[in-house]
C-alpha cells in the first residue's frame, strides 16, 4: 500500500510539472497580445456644486404623499 501511495505521489508530481510549464507558455502567448484599442469611458467627475446625487432623491411614493 505505501509503494502505491509512494508511486501515485510521483505521478501527481510529474503531472503537476507539466500543468504549469503549460499555463507559464499560456502566459507568454497570452501577454504579445496587444492591448486592445478601444477604452472604458471615463468615470463622471463629481463636482460638490452640484447637489446630491441619485442615491440620495427620496422616492416617487413618499413625494406624492407629502412626508
């Protein structure tokens, strides 16, 4: 039973060896991909002029009965 154990061992072994030297060739090909042109639009400037913003309206319901 330990030569079993011993010998499954190394076989994992060797089998997670080659698992990363093929995710570190994955890696080299994935960066000489050139980054792609188009871009996330910028985030809107808050500006402290210009009120409260939309987490702070009270909704339409209590609006329309007053409180």
């Amino acid at each position: 039973m330990r030569e079993m154990a011993i010998s499954m061992a190394r076989s994992h072994r060797d089998w997670c060896k080659k698992n990363l030297e093929a995710w570190e060739e994955a890696k080299q090909e994935i960066e000489k991909i050139p980054p792609h042109p188009n871009k996330a639009p910028p985030a809107p400037e808050k500006s402290p002029d210009k009120g409260p913003g939309p987490s702070a309206r009270r909704d339409s319901v209590a609006t329309v009965n007053g409180r």
